[in-house]
C-alpha cells in the first residue's frame, strides 16, 4: 500500500467508524426492524458511486515584486539611514575646519542655518528613494501603491531619519564616535525593526520590542501601502509614532547641538 493511501485511511478511518458505529446503534434502538429491510438499505447505499479523495494545499500566492520592492525599501531605509546620519556628522567637520563659526557669524541666523542644513539631508533621502523607485519599478516592476498615501509617509519616514543623523552629530564629539556610534544603532534597530528578515519569522517578545524602534512601524507602513491593503489604522498608528519619534529625535538634536 503507498503511502498516499495509508494517509488516506487515516483520513477517512474515524468517519467510517463513526458512522459505522451510528448505523449499529440505531439498528439497536429499533430491534423490531426487519434485519432483511436494513440490509436492503445498506446494499442500496452501497451501490453508489465510490468519493474521490483529494487533498490540496491552497495558498495565496505572494507576489515576486511585492517581495522584491518590500525588501528594497527595507535596504533603502538602512542606506539613508547611514547616509543622513554622516552627511549630519559632516557638521562636526566644518566646527573643526572654521566654516560653522563663519557660518554663525554671518547675516543668516543660527535657525535659517539649521532649516538649510536639515533641508539638504531631506533631499538626500528623498533623492535616494526616488532613484530606488525608478530603478525597481524599471528592471522588476515594481508598483508603489497608492501614491496619495505613499509620498507622505515616505517624506515622514525622510523626516524621522533626518532627526536620527541630527541627534547622533550632536551626541559625539568626533567623526570617528559619529561612524561607529552609528553603524552599532543603525544595525541593531534595523534587525530589530524588520528590513532584514520579517518580523512574523521571530519570537512574540521580539515583535514586541520591535515596536520601540523607528524602523519597524516605517516597515510597517510601507507595506499597507505598497500592498494596495491601506488598512488605515495600521498606516495612522505608523504615522503617528513616527511623528513622535521625529519630535524626540530633533528635539534632542536641536537642544544637545552647540552653535560656538
């Protein structure tokens, strides 16, 4: 006997058992019926056809793309994260060569300063993520979703990543604390957060302490979008925490950041 019909007898056993045990207790409860007139019955259902048994396994089948796209974001994210973060870092440089003093000491204002510099790291990001867009959607195809929803969180997520370079150029002292400092935050959290691998993959206190970094609600909103699912709830709570931790980042950066 292969061993498709023995996971087919295991299958099928306890229903005919059952059943075979439901037809003797009726019989049993109905002694005054004719043996000859139930055997009648049992021959004539047992003429009928013989069921077919099959079993499929139905899955909904993920889209290449999607995947695709997903995991480039989640890459992309790490890339201006390390980009934003030592193009912020370069404020240490120019403190060290004399151009911030300069800078401070001319007619613009140390707020007018702060907006340009904070500026060109928004654009460096949104730069990169609209290169990753042209590129995937031009080699896999590659759909963003909704754009109505998309641009926005994608500037928030920019936003939050500006906020998180300006916090760590104002935390160290030095260029070579800013790479190192970074590069041990940047990777853990992105572990942590989901670019690397899904978060379903990991442990429940995993997901749960994933919940306390950036990265996995921007994951998070990416997806709902980018999906076609927009479940609203899921992109507002996304959005609303990274707003709350774009408040932190910048207001550590902007109290912690030295203008002598």
């Amino acid at each position: 006997m292969s061993k498709e019909k023995d996971q087919e007898y295991l299958a099928l056993s306890s229903y005919i058992e059952g059943v075979g045990r439901t037809v003797i207790q009726t019989f049993k409860m109905v002694p005054e019926q004719d043996t000859a007139a139930v055997n009648a019955i049992l021959d004539k259902a047992a003429e009928r056809e013989t069921l077919d048994l099959s079993s499929e396994v139905i899955q909904k089948e993920e889209s290449k793309t999607g995947s695709v796209g997903m995991l480039a974001i989640g890459f992309t994210i790490m890339f201006m994260m390390f980009g934003i973060s030592g193009a912020a870092s370069t404020i240490l440089d120019e403190k060290i060569g004399g151009t911030w003093q300069r800078l401070l000491t001319s007619p613009t204002s140390k707020i007018q300063v702060m907006i340009g510099y904070l500026f060109s790291y928004f654009m460096m990001g949104a730069i990169q993520l609209f290169v990753l867009m042209v590129v995937m959607n031009l080699i896999y195809g590659s759909m963003w979703g909704n754009l109505i929803y998309f641009v926005p969180f994608a500037a928030l997520v920019i936003i939050t990543i500006v906020g998180f370079g300006l916090m760590m150029a104002s935390i160290v002292k030095t260029r070579q604390q800013a790479s190192a400092l970074s590069a041990v935050l940047i990777v853990s959290t992105c572990m942590l957060g989901g670019v690397y691998w899904p978060l379903e993959i990991v442990p429940e206190f995993m997901q749960q302490i994933a919940k306390a970094v950036p990265q996995s609600w921007m994951i998070t909103g990416f997806r709902e979008i980018v999906s076609g699912s927009l479940y609203i709830p899921a992109i507002r709570n996304s959005a609303l925490i990274l707003l709350a931790f774009s408040l932190l980042f910048f207001t550590i950066g902007l109290k912690r950041m030295k203008y002598d």
